[in-house]
C-alpha cells in the first residue's frame, strides 16, 4: 500500500498531498458560498490566519506524536480548545492521518 505524503507551505498556505496541490477548507466553504468575510476587519482576519496556522502546526505535531502540550498551553493557550476538538475528533471518527506526515 502506497503512503500519501502531505506537504503544507505555511509561506503560501498551500497544501498538497502526493504533489498534487488541495484546497483548503476556508477555500472551499468561500467556493460554495458558505463564508463571507468582507464584513470582518483586516485585523481579526489577520489574527484568525495565525490562530489557524499555530492550530494547523499543533495538529501536525500532535498526529506525530511530537506535541508539547505544556509549551503549547504555556506559549500559545489560545490554541488548545481547538487542539482538544481535533483530538476528540481523531478518536471519535476514528481517524487516520496520512502516513508519513511532512510539513515543508
């Protein structure tokens, strides 16, 4: 069985899984008229888009097996609701990441 390999640029916010370049959700709920943000201040979208790449990095770590959880709870606090709802996530839907997990 042939390992998908997930490659995400936090530079470009662009994921890809086996080279092949995927939307993100915030792309597509925008594509299919779910979300609008033009009403949000720059500000709150700005402070949102870290929010979500600190989340995105911990989610990583943790399905590595590689999450601090005190650093995490002592430097980004804010992160951990999210963190724990993935977590609760994994087990209740019994998820599998893909395998090997990389993060360029």
């Amino acid at each position: 069985m042939a390992s998908n390999i997930y490659e995400f640029d936090p530079e470009t916010h662009i994921g890809k899984v086996n080279g092949v370049i995927w939307p993100s959700v915030t792309q597509l709920l925008n594509k299919y008229g779910m979300i609008n943000y033009d009403a949000v201040p720059l500000d709150v979208l700005e402070n949102k888009s870290i929010l979500g790449t600190r989340v995105h990095a911990a989610t990583v770590l943790l399905d590595n097996n590689n999450l601090d959880e005190d650093d995490l709870k002592l430097r980004f606090p804010e992160c951990v609701p999210y963190v724990e709802a993935y977590r609760k996530f994994r087990i209740c839907e019994s998820f599998e990441r893909f395998s090997p997990v990389q993060c360029s």
